[in-house]
C-alpha cells in the first residue's frame, strides 16, 4: 500500500503562531481513553485541555470511550442475565458507557464557558453494518457535525458505537473508540486526530517489560499497522488501517503530561529507517495441530473452512507433509477462541479419519518490525541467534516484507523481548 504525504499541524506553539498571525485554524479531532476520563477530575481535565485549543480558533471533535473499567462492568451485568449474552442486547447495554463520558464531558465545557454539544454514535449517524460487537464502519453523516464546527462549538461524540440500517445500535469491538476517531478525521477531513491515552507515544516495546524501551518520534503506517495487528496495545488495527487508506495523520500523546508524542505517516526515501522500529507481542495466542490427515487436494480448505464458518480468525499457519502422504496442518487463533476452535478441529478430525488433534494455549507470539528489514540481509538470523542464546526454541515462525514473527512458549516470553531488543540496539538513546 502507498501512502501520499499528509498535511500535519503540531501543537501549541505552532497554533499560536498562526493565531497571531490570522491565519486559517485547523481542524483537530482529539480521542480521549479509557483511562483518560476515568473520574470526574479527569474529564475536568480533558475539558481544560480542550477548551485551551478551542480558545485559539481551532475547531475541535472530540471522541471518548467508556470510563476505565466501565465496558468490562456492563458486561459482567450482562453475563449475570445470560451466560451467553444476546449479542445485539448486550451492545445496546455496552454502548450506555460512553454516553455517560460524553455528556459528562460537554457539561465539563459548559461549566467553562465553551460552548459544547454531545452525541452518540446514533445521532452523530456513524452508519455500520449489523455485525454486533465487532461491527464496521460504512458511513458517517458528518453535517450535524459541521454545522456545530461552524457556529464555534466544541462536537463531542461517543466512541465505539453505531448504528446498522435498521436503527440498531452496535459497537465497534474493543478499542473501537479510536476506529470512531480516525474515521470522523476521514470524513471532516481533519488537519490532524490526535489519540490521547496514558502513555506518551509508541516505544519500541512494551516499556513494562523492557524499561530501556525508547519513544519512537515517528513511525509508518506499515509498521503500526504490523505492530497493532502483532499484540501493540497503543492503537486498534482497524484505526491505523483507517488512517492509512484515507491518510489520517494520526498521532499518538498523554493525556497527563506534555509532550510531542509519535507521528504515525507515510514512508519518506529521505528518511533514514531503522532496521528495526521494535517488537511487539501477543499473549493471548492459542496453538492447535492436526496430525496424520490425507495429504490430498483441499485438506486446508476442510481444515480451516469450519473455523471460518464459525466467525475464528487464523493466524498463523504452518504445514508439514510426511513419507507416508499424510500432513501434519498447525495454526494459531486468539485465545478466547481456544476451545470452540478445538472442538470444531476435533470434528474435522473425525471426518477426515485424521490421527489426532494437540492444542496448547500455554504460548505467545513475539515479532519483529521494520520497513528497514527490506533492504537488510542477516535480520532473521540476528533474530534467532538472540533467542538461542537465551536457550529460547521456536515453536512456529512466521515472515513477511516488514516483520518477523515466532511462536515460543510463555514463560520465555519477557526473557525474549529483552534479548531482541538489546540484539537490534534498541534501547533507549541509541542511534537509529
């Protein structure tokens, strides 16, 4: 995918500047986290913020998503009514959350003399398919929106939510808050969609398990989008890709200190690329194997067609053909899909008179990232060294262009990120 060069603004000082300069104001969309407005006092913090940038002429969307701990409080209420809630109830219920943040948000606003007027993903009209949960975005009406940009308003919208053709309310999946932000940006054709969350920008890992991780100034679309898709908790994947297809430039800040945080944009020839930008992981990975099936025309297609059918997504995936014409066919899901997946497979294997199904939800997955990995050599090679040095055994391996990625067991999973990231000198001051 290539990525055209996007129109950037940056923040105070240069706002001011053209403040007093007369000239044109941008457009911010700004997504506040969980986190974020987690009490009263954070909201109030989040309007001061806000009501700082709208004093300087610029018009300002903001997005929040529910109060810290809120979404998982309303579906603990649901699972108490049904075991399995009714998907489209419990997005009815789900969605209550953000509604609380926003209105509490604009009253913060009002209390301080802006102007200010809250919405949910409804009257907004962030039109999505019926996927309850999990759905996607297909349209946004943004008139109301503009109407209220241009009578000098502050917009606030409800994150994560929608609403299908039939006036159903449906939410976006978790994270879905910063899908909402990116898309309205799209479609105000905001200057800049800033997410705000508790940390400072995108670091090279996770800095709770290497403290000598550092924070990356700038970043690709490519390598975000591998790092959220690997298990980079900073931003949902569905956000970046977002942001890439409509060339959202999008960056990443603290809601609790200052700071220029990390530019996510297109790749430029003159910058000079890291070979590595970090590594991310996953623990939520789930390894399931079929051994002993025929090895004969669309066995994949068999294997993986009932996982399809029941909604599982696959992840990586590696088969081996044995002497005997039988293949051995391994994959990985997410693991809150772990048993429904095992128990299709054992299903598959009846069927198919294959020897016998393994599973272990017991592994992680740790990857590598960087657009500077297409013009190095010995990458792969740097990577395994550093593992086996640390008496680390692979389980599955997994490449593309940008990124490389291996199966190990869990208990291996903070000794690896650690040996990756002294391996390719990313710690914190060194050189790119």
């Amino acid at each position: 995918m290539v990525y055209q060069k996007a129109k950037t603004f940056y923040h105070s000082e240069f706002e001011e500047t053209l403040h007093t300069t007369g000239l044109k104001m941008a457009l911010y969309v700004y997504k506040f986290g969980g986190t974020s407005v987690g009490n009263v006092e954070r909201i109030k913090a989040v309007a001061e913020k806000v009501k700082k940038a709208h004093d300087l002429g610029d018009q300002i969307v903001v997005v929040l998503s529910a109060m810290s701990g809120e979404t998982n409080r309303l579906i603990g209420l649901a699972k108490q009514m049904q075991v399995h809630p009714t998907e489209r109830e419990l997005d009815v219920l789900i969605s209550t959350g953000e509604q609380v943040t926003v209105a509490l948000l604009s009253m913060a606003l009002h209390e301080l003399g802006c102007e200010a007027c809250s919405y949910t993903g409804s009257q907004v009209k962030i039109l999505t398919d019926s996927s309850y949960t999990k759905a996607r975005i297909r349209k946004i009406d943004d008139d109301r929106i503009h109407a209220d940009l241009n009578t000098g308003k502050v917009v606030v919208v409800a994150g994560f939510q929608g609403i299908d053709e039939q006036g159903n309310i449906t939410t976006l999946g978790r994270g879905g808050s910063d899908t909402t932000a990116v898309a309205l940006a799209a479609a105000l054709k905001a200057d800049e969609c800033h997410i705000y969350t508790d940390v400072d920008g995108v670091y090279t890992t996770d800095p709770r398990v290497e403290p000598k991780a550092r924070r990356l100034d700038r970043i690709t679309f490519e390598e975000m989008l591998e790092m959220a898709s690997l298990g980079s908790k900073v931003l949902q994947i569905r956000s970046v890709e977002f942001a890439g297809k409509y060339n959202v430039a999008l960056r990443v800040l603290s809601s609790f200190k200052e700071g220029c945080g990390t530019l996510i944009t297109y790749e430029e020839s003159q910058m000079e690329s890291a070979l590595i930008s970090g590594i991310a992981f996953n623990r939520d990975e789930a390894k399931l194997t079929i051994t002993g099936v025929p090895d004969l025309p669309g066995v994949a297609f068999k294997i993986l067609g009932p996982i399809a059918d029941a909604n599982i997504e696959v992840d990586m995936i590696v088969q081996n053909i044995a002497d005997d014409a039988t293949t051995d066919f391994t994959f990985t899901v997410h693991r809150n899909d772990y048993q429904r997946a095992k128990s299709l497979l054992e299903q598959t294997c009846a069927t198919l008179g294959a020897r016998k199904v393994t599973a272990d939800d017991s592994i992680v997955k740790v990857s590598i990232v960087g657009v500077g990995m297409r013009s190095h050599a010995g990458i792969a090679s740097t990577m395994f060294q550093a593992l086996a040095a640390e008496g680390i055994n692979i389980r599955m391996i997994a490449t593309s262009e940008i990124k490389i990625s291996v199966v190990v067991d869990e208990k291996y999973l903070e000794l690896a990120v650690r040996a990756l990231h002294a391996a390719f000198k990313l710690e914190q001051g060194s050189e790119d």
